[in-house]
C-alpha cells in the first residue's frame, strides 16, 4: 500500500524490518520519536555537564576542575542546550508527530526531506562530539563572539561546522512544515479552524527558513576568517567584530522566539482542554504570535548596548523590544482567562503549563530590565543575564517540552505513566528551578560577571545556595524523564483521547496508524465546544 502526495513516494512500515524500518523511514510519526530519543539523549548530558559547572561554582577557588576544562564545559553545555535541545526539541519531536494529524493529513510534504533533517541533526551533534577530542573542545561560549574565535588556538572550527550543519536541519524543518500546512490540511479545515499549536509552528517555521541563513553565513565566515584570514571580523587586519555581533544576535534574537513560539502553543493546546472551556481569544493568540515572530526579528541590537551604537538606535532598539512585550502578554492574559471560572482538571500537563506561565513572565518581566539601555548597562554580562535567560529559556521552552511530554504520551505510545511521581518531579524541577535562579538575580545585581572561574567572597553564599538548587532540579528532570520511561515496561492502557481533547489528533487511537486515522477525521469549528466533553478522562491507577 502507498500514500502519495505531490512530489515523494511514502512506502509502508512492512517494506522494511528491523533497524531498517526506522533508519529509511519517512513515517513523520517515526521521524518525531526517533527526534525525541536523541534530544533527550542531548538534554540529559547537558544538564549533567550545567551540574559539573554549577558544583565548581558552590565554593570559591578551584574545586575538582581546572579553569581550561570549565571554559570547554561551559562551551559545550551551551552549544548542546541551545542547537541540540531548545531549538529543535518541541518542533522537531511534537511538531513531527502531531503537525499532520492536527490538520488531517497522513505525513508532511517532503517526508524525505523530513528524514534528511534527523540524519543532519544527527551529524551536526556528532561534529560537535568529534570536536572534544580534536585539539579540545573550543572555550569561546556558545555565541563564538570574535576575535577570541578566530585566535583561539582549540577547534573552534569543527564546532562551528556542527552548528551549521544544525542550522541546516532546522530550515529544513521549517520548509517542510510551512508547505504542508499550506498545501495539505484537511479541505474544510479553514485558517481559522487550525488548532493553536499548529498556529505557532507556522509563526515558528518562518523564522526558522528566513533567519536560520544569516547565522549559517556568518559562521562560514568564522571559518573562512581562521583558514584564511580574510579580515573581515579581526581588527588587526581592518575588520570589525561588532559586524559579527550584528550578524550573530540577527539570528539569535529570532531564534529565542524559534524557541518559545512552539512552547507557547503547547500551553494553549492544554489549558482549554483541562480547564473544559474554550480557548478565550483564539484570533488574538494567532495574530499575537505572528506579531512575535515579525516584531522579533527586529529587536537583535538590545545584546549590544555596551558595544557602543547611536542613541537613535539604542532609542529604536529599546521602544522594540518593549513593543515585543506585547503579544507575549496577550498570550498570558487568554490563558488566564481561560481558566477563569473553567471547570478545572488538575492533571500533570496542567501542572507543568502553570509553572510554565509563572516562569516565563519572570523572565519576560526581568527582559524589561535588559531591554532598557540605562537598566542594561549596570547588569549587562551579569550573572543577571544569565538568570533572565534561563527563566525565559528553560523555564519556558523547556518546562513546555516537559508538558507536552506529559500531554501527549498517552497519544504517542498508548500509555499511561504515574501521576504521584510526575507531581513530584514537578515541584522537585520548579522549586530547584527558583532556588538555582533566583539567587543569579541578586549576584548580578552585586555585580557579579558572568561566564567566570572564580569569584570574588562575596558572592560565595548565594553560589553556594544556587549550587543547592541546581541539586533539586537535576532530581526532578531525572524523576520526570524515568516516570515516563517505566510506561513502555507496561501494556498499552491508554484510550484514544485520555484527557477529553478536541483537536484531531484524540480522533485516532493510541498510538496513531501508519496512516493516522482508521475514519475519516471530524473538523470542528474553532475554538472548540467543550459543553459535550465528558470531564472524567483516564487515569493511571496510581495516579490520583
């Protein structure tokens, strides 16, 4: 049996045994889960190397690493968490998986393409690997920033090749997943009809094909100015490396919303379906994150107040970033009021997405003071800033990845985990969460740089309390993750649609056919009526 759509050929799983059913595949659902084991192989090893470096900085002076490893530690853990995790996790997994049941179709548009850009992601993480064993790791962080990159003697280049080649599984992606929302969902499925994930991976798929090339030139460029010195970024040879700060953070900035559009539309798929109503302004949330996704695009210079630019571009740069606040409010309002008066489900997804909520606008708030030039210039490089970009990064993509983990489980493998331990790992990740964080606004505020060694004795105490913290959140990630793994141990208990969902994906079984759907999908007017959804949905027997 075959499907086919316009350009390829998807044959069925029975073709192929083995290993081979999974390495030649172009079953998205295959291609979303085998995104899935190796991003949390990428996760887990980068939290466990964030460990290493925040136990370095519990006490002052050396402790059990030297500053050369530190530097090659910190690098890797940032290049892991930013091209290996954040970026590609929530697209690439649930993107993946549920895109194209959420419109009614049977796979994406490319399926080749789609499973070109696994083998992509795959090698860019492998390049990264190789790099640690090739003249060490490179110490210039994740940004690569010039000239440190193009002087330093470690091997910056394979590392910034790993990155490129990242980049290209990430456009590949977005192409994919813009062309078969345009040109395969259902026909009766209007633009106003497609569910609010789907909605933010479109807003999403745009800046992933049109920023994803600014960085992928500038670090051939890194490469090109290291082999054959061109002069371009190197100031001893007439180039300037605020070009390269430009170039960079025109990627980077978008990229933060790459990463947090497909969390926030995770959140307004669970809200409304564990607080039994209607999503509250569905039209705003859409047009909110395609204001994100344009606005922010455009606020790149607010990393570079201290570099030195005009006050006309530092007033520009400022009202923009503040204009970015916007939209992403907009957002938090409709889930507020989504839940106000909603007849309210506590389930683990639900958990998650609130302490999504509060995270997020801590961060969100906290970007304020960064985006503001006389604020920025007092805790810019701070431990301050890392704070805030944590905050908005992990305590909004990542608790986002956590959630949608916990929502869509039953559907992708048609079982159901146990509710006490998920609770648990819940509070143990948030709790460690604030307690790692919140003392990083108070350092940064004491002045304490970012990115360094060894400090000063004044900030020993809330090094040592943040070093605590770190602790508590390591345990719950690992609680959270192995809750999960103990399900495929048990048969399959999970009905088609656990938690009395709406959108397509809970019209088929669990987990979903080759083909997604035995019958032809229902497409309901959005936002969805929940008046006859029944409120009692499957629990896990240990899970009350």
């Amino acid at each position: 049996m075959e499907v086919v759509n316009s350009f390829f050929v998807t044959p069925s799983s029975s073709r192929l045994k083995g290993i081979w059913s999974w390495l030649l595949t172009t079953d998205h659902k295959r291609i979303g889960l085998m995104y899935l084991y190796s991003i949390l192989f990428w996760f887990l090893l980068a939290v466990l190397l964030g460990g290493f470096i925040r136990l370095e900085l519990m006490f002052p002076g050396e402790t059990f690493i030297s500053p050369e490893v530190y530097n090659s530690l910190f690098t890797l853990h940032g290049v892991i968490m930013i091209f290996l995790f954040i970026i590609p996790a929530l697209p690439a997994v649930f993107g993946n998986f549920f895109l194209p049941i959420q419109i009614g179709t049977d796979d994406v548009f490319f399926p080749k393409l789609n499973l070109l850009s696994w083998y992509l992601y795959m090698a860019g993480g492998i390049i990264a690997v190789i790099s640690l064993f090739s003249d060490g790791f490179p110490d210039t962080g994740w940004t690569f920033y010039v000239p440190f990159s193009i002087s330093t003697n470690t091997n910056v280049s394979t590392a910034v090749f790993a990155a490129f080649v990242l980049g290209m599984a990430s456009m590949l992606t977005g192409l994919n997943f813009i062309t078969t929302i345009h040109r395969m969902r259902k026909k009766n499925m209007g633009w106003m009809q497609i569910p609010l994930f789907t909605w933010s991976l479109y807003a999403t798929s745009w800046v992933q094909l049109l920023a994803t090339p600014v960085v992928s030139i500038t670090l051939l460029l890194v490469m090109i100015e290291r082999y054959i010195g061109v002069g371009l970024f190197d100031p001893a040879k007439g180039g300037d490396p605020i070009l390269y700060q430009h170039l960079f953070w025109m990627y980077s900035h978008p990229a933060v919303y790459i990463m947090i559009l497909p969390g926030m539309g995770v959140i307004s798929e669970i809200i409304p379906v564990f607080s039994r109503k209607s999503i509250f302004g569905y039209k705003a949330i859409v047009a909110s994150s395609m204001a994100i996704a344009v606005a922010g695009s455009l606020v790149w210079a607010h990393h570079m107040y201290t570099s030195g630019m005009s006050d006309t571009a530092v007033f520009v740069f400022s009202l923009l970033t503040f204009v970015v606040a916007i939209p992403s409010a907009i957002k938090v309002f409709s889930w507020v009021a989504t839940l106000y008066k909603g007849s309210i489900q506590m389930a683990p997804p639900l958990f998650l997405s609130l302490c999504f909520i509060y995270l997020f606008s801590v961060g969100g708030l906290t970007g304020l003071v960064l985006g503001a030039a006389g604020t920025d210039i007092y805790v810019h490089d701070t431990h301050f800033v890392v704070a805030h970009f944590h905050f908005t990064m992990f305590g909004g993509t990542g608790f986002a990845f956590f959630a949608a983990l916990y929502y869509w489980w039953p559907k992708m493998f048609g079982r159901m985990y146990d509710f006490k331990k998920a609770y648990i790992g819940a509070i143990l990740l948030t709790g460690g969460f604030m307690f790692h964080y919140v003392p990083m606004f108070i350092l940064g505020l004491q002045g304490m740089p970012r990115r360094y060694f060894d400090y000063l004795p004044q900030y020993a105490k809330g090094n040592f309390f943040a070093g605590f913290g770190a602790a508590f959140m390591i345990i719950g990630i690992f609680l959270l993750v192995i809750n999960l793994l103990l399900t495929l141990r048990k048969p399959m208990d999970a009905s088609s649609d656990p938690w009395g969902g709406t959108t397509l994906e809970w019209q088929t079984p669990s987990p979903p056919p080759l083909h997604n759907f035995v019958k032809e999908p229902v497409v309901l007017d959005y936002p969805y009526d929940f008046t006859g959804v029944v409120k009692k949905y499957a629990k896990n027997t240990k899970g009350e």
